[in-house]
C-alpha cells in the first residue's frame, strides 16, 4: 500500500510509482530566490524561453542577499525585478517579506504538493506534508518553463516520534539527533516520512526545523505526514482548512526508526560537520563569540519565545543576533514582547535575512572565532572565516550560551 | 566517451561550500569560479586543475547546497570527472546539467590514490588504474548521457528545438 511519497509522485506523474522509478512529474510550485534566481532567469535567456509555464505557480523571494550588503547584490535583484515585472508575477516578495522557504509554507503549500525550488533547503516545505525539494539553476529554470522536471522515486523510511518532547527539547535536537545516529549520508536516495504521535506537542514550527535539515541528511525530501496540527497551522496562517493527503494505514517501509522524545535532551552539532552530534552537556564550557538564533532552520516565533524566555531579564555575554524568518514571524514576535526582551538583552535584530547563515553579511564569522547558530550548516568556512569553528543548536543552547559566554546546557539556567 | 588524466584526491563528505564559497555565487562565469574552487581546502586548487584531473572522493560528494556553480567551478578548473562513493543529489545533477561527468564508483576512495592515472569509461563506468586494474562504476546512459555529450543542459534544450 502506497507511501506518502509514493501518493504524491503517483499523483504527480499521472502513473502508479513505485522506489526506483524514474518518472516525469508536473509541480504545484516553482521558486527561486535572489541568489540562485538571476541565475535562473539567465538559463532561461540562453534557452531562449522567458515565459513560465503558470504565473501563479512560480514564487519568487529576496532572502539571501536582502538587503543588499554590496553593488553587485542590488543589481542581482534589480534584474530579477525586472524579470518579475515584465513576465507579471504576481508571488513575488522582495526584501520586506522574509525567508523563501518560510514564506512557502506560511502562504501557499499544501499537503501533498510538489515544491522544486533552486535552494536546497526546499526540503522545508515538507513540514506541512509537501514532496519538497531543491535543484540547481538549471534543473528550475526547465522547470519554470515546463511545469515539469525528471526524478528517481526515492525510498520511504519511517520515523516515529513518540511522546512529548523533554525539556529545552524542540525540532532541532530531532535533526540532530537523526544526523548523529545515522551520518549525513545514510538517507542519500531515500524519502523520511515522519509520523508523530502526539500531533500538537510537536507543532509546524518544530517539523520545519527537522524538514529543513532533511537536505543536511541527504535525504531526497523529510515529509511530516500531514496531521491535526497541519489543518491548524495553514488555518492559523490562510484562514481554510486544507485537504490532507496521507500514507495509507498500512503502507509499507523497509525500515523506520522510533524516536523516544520525552528521552531526549539538547543537543549540538561540532565543528565541521552536521553529523558530528553531541550533547550540549559534553561540550559544555566551549568560550563562544557569536550566537545566530534565526535562518530558514530556527527562524520562526516558537524560537524567539524559547530564547526570550531565557534572556528576560538578563544581558547576553557573547554577540548576540536575532532574525524573524519573515515580516510576519517578526510582527507576531514584537507583538508579543519577545523583540523587546531580546533587545533589552543585548541582541542584534533585523527580519527575514538569511544573514551570516551562509556567511553573506550581518555577522561574518572571523579567523579564530567561534559561533554557535541556530542554522543548519557548519562546515569549513560557511559562517565567513574558514578558519571561524561553528556550533549548530536549538534556540533554548543558543540563548543559555549568548547568556554565559560559553556553551551551555539551557537546563543549567533557568 | 572516454576521459582520462591524473588523479587528485579527496575525502568523504566534501560539501559545495568547500567546493565554491558562498561569497563567489553573485558571478556565474566559469573562469571566475574556476579560480576559486576547492579554496578553502587548497587555494592552489586550480592550478593543479589546470593540466586536466579526475577527482576521487568519497561518501556524498558534493552535499549541501544546491550552488549550480560547484559544478561550474569545478568544470572550468579542469576536472575532467568526478569519481566517487556517492554523490548528493542536486550536486549529481548539476554535473550532467553542465557537462561534467559523475560517475559512483564502488572501492574508488579504497582502491585509487593521488596521483594514480586513470582512464574512465563514462557509459559503461569502467575505470582503468594505471593501465593494469578496473574497477566497475555506474555507467551513464540516457538523456544524462545525451545532455553530457552535447555539452550541457542549455545546449541540450537549445538542439532539442
């Protein structure tokens, strides 16, 4: 009986698939954004075919180099302005709105979808039960014109989660702790579907966060398989309950993996590499310069509320930077208070920049110096300096560690 | 389709930001890049490029980012192929998309070192070690195979017409 993923990529290519299948399929959505967008306008100028194949699924938002940090960053966007305007998109969010991948999921996918976008952090959308995933320029520049691009069916896997999360324990510990007890390239060629048990104890906020990093697991897409809190979350954000597409109750997997959250504690991901997971309590003590909290990964309001609730009060000791995903994330964030706590407490806040994630401004990492971010990414150089040491975690360590100068176990300051 | 050079080594686990930083992707021409690849592991990279290379690595060879630009670099730097464990994804298609062959290469990581010549057949992923071993890779056969050998995808759409 058939998967999620393999419903979906049925649906998609008109046919009955099966894993190891190649197939050609339609998507729901196409999307690039400032960074890899230009680039794809510029294949399709070579090929000589500007026109998409549907307006309205082509989404299109400045995160990467918004605002922009030099020159050539302004004149990036300026064409694909350009582009937006003489091809009349009408999905298109320029610097004030927020993350591409945030945005996806806030404003427009739904269960089931298919999401091809030029970011590999696509796989995010998969949060809300979309087979999301991201391709180079060229691959969404065909897709932008057609409508359609080529696959290999990827294998399911299943995670369960089971419980409710331990303290301090959110989406990020679950990425990691998938990267620990697998490697970064266990899931090359696989699909994880990941059914949780308690469905609003582990809400969209934190499903993203595990989805995002699904690309950090090679995984071909992280689906979260669509639930109660899916249906509040896109009723929350639009207002209409959204039709769920689910795995048949007896589909078949060749292997799953039951993740025991009430077991869990915080973790980290050590310099340089996604897969080198730790307890926070085993590298705690490690002298740090900077915190990120924000990013495509841990960007969203469930993050700032973990980190204010730490900092109230009190004044971080390292250099401290927030960042909202999105206007929206950000609105609801200051609303509510938590901007005003982060900034009493020495934080750096701006919205909807991915920022020093990809070492692009806001934040550069320097030789020597050592960050912990709430980003998914910590190899050699992607902060700024490849000689810079980057920690991965959750809000709850990013904020103990901003408060004490040095890595620290959340469970160790309240 | 037979290629063939000198071998320069990696190891498992090379990501696209080690193969072309995140500060270089405002640019998309291959000389530019080319300069850069591989810069934060070797800065002198493509000069060693430059003679015409087979890169072996290991395990998911090219993971992270979807920068179509790391295969771009590499191209332009004079990476004649890449032979590996396994690939990522996006960066695996990248390289059909821009001409660079990819082949998985079971034992490759094992069984080749630096330095070591090796001619790689790219349809039936035979790969020849100094003249007088194989190994057998994934062979690349199809419309990647077609896109390669005219050069890329753009080149590819653009005959297709």
């Amino acid at each position: 009986m058939p998967t999620l993923t393999e419903k979906i990529l049925s649906r998609a290519s008109g046919r009955k698939v099966e894993p190891a299948d190649v197939v050609e399929i339609r998507a729901d959505l196409v999307a690039f954004h400032d960074l890899t967008g230009y680039h794809v306008i510029e294949v399709m100028e070579k090929v000589g075919r500007t026109q998409v194949w549907n307006r309205d699924g082509i989404v299109v938002a400045f995160d990467h180099l918004a605002p922009p940090p030099d020159v050539r960053s302004a004149e990036i966007q300026s064409k694909i302005r350009s582009f937006i305007r003489e091809s009349k998109l009408p999905n298109f969010h320029d610097v004030n709105f927020g993350i591409l991948h945030e945005i996806l999921i806030e404003k427009y996918v739904n269960p089931g979808y298919v999401v091809l976008a030029a970011d590999s952090h696509t796989t995010t959308s998969g949060a809300l039960g979309a087979f999301a995933q991201g391709m180079g320029a060229s691959d969404i520049a065909a897709a932008a014109i057609t409508g359609k691009t080529w696959m290999v069916v990827p294998t399911p896997f299943k995670v369960e989660l089971r419980g409710t999360p331990a303290k301090f324990v959110t989406g990020k510990d679950v990425a990691l702790k998938l990267l620990g007890d697998f490697k970064a390239d266990y899931f090359n060629g696989m699909s994880i579907e990941v059914y949780v048990e308690k469905p609003h104890d582990f809400p969209t906020d934190y499903r993203a966060t595990v989805s995002n990093m699904g690309i950090e697991m090679n995984a071909d897409a992280l689906m979260f398989v669509p639930d109660s809190e899916t249906k509040r979350y896109v009723k929350q954000m639009r207002g209409y309950e959204p039709q769920l597409v689910t795995p048949d109750q007896d589909a078949n997997y060749q292997e799953s993996y039951t993740i025991e959250l009430d077991k869990m504690e915080p973790l980290v991901a050590a310099p340089h590499s996604v897969d080198n997971v730790r307890t926070a309590r085993e590298v705690q003590g490690t002298p740090v310069d900077q915190v990120f909290i924000g990013s495509c990964t841990n960007g969203r309001i469930s993050d700032f509320e973990i980190a204010a609730k730490i900092l109230k009060g009190r004044k971080v000791k390292t250099r401290c930077i927030a960042i909202p995903a999105s206007y929206d994330q950000f609105m609801k964030a200051m609303n509510s208070g938590l901007i005003h706590t982060l900034a009493e407490a020495g934080c750096v806040i701006t919205y909807g920049t991915c920022g020093p994630c990809l070492g692009g401004h806001f934040g550069i990492a320097g030789p020597g110096e050592t960050i912990l971010s709430t980003s998914s990414r910590n190899f050699k150089g992607r902060m700024g300096s490849p000689d810079a040491k980057v920690y991965l975690a959750g809000p709850a360590v990013a904020a103990a560690t901003a408060l004490k100068g040095e890595i620290t176990d959340p469970r160790d300051v309240e | 389709m037979i290629v063939e050079g000198p071998v320069l080594k990696f190891g498992d686990k090379i990501d696209t930001d080690i193969i072309i930083p995140a500060k270089y992707l405002k640019y998309t021409d291959p000389n530019y890049l080319a300069e850069h690849a591989m810069e934060p592991l070797d800065p002198e990279f493509h000069k060693k490029a430059s003679r015409g290379v087979i890169l072996v690595a290991g395990k998911v060879f090219g993971m992270g980012s979807s920068r179509e630009q790391a295969a771009i670099a590499l191209k332009a730097a004079g990476v004649k192929a890449v032979l590996a464990e396994s690939f990522a994804r996006i960066f695996y298609r990248n390289a059909i998309n821009n001409a660079l062959p990819v082949i998985v290469v079971p034992g490759v990581s094992r069984e080749v070192k630096e330095g070591d010549s090796v001619k790689v057949n790219v349809e039936t992923g035979e790969v020849m070690i100094n003249g007088n071993r194989t190994l057998k890779g994934k062979g690349i056969t199809g419309m990647a195979l077609e896109i390669i050998k005219v050069g890329g995808l753009v080149n590819y759409l653009n005959s297709a017409r």
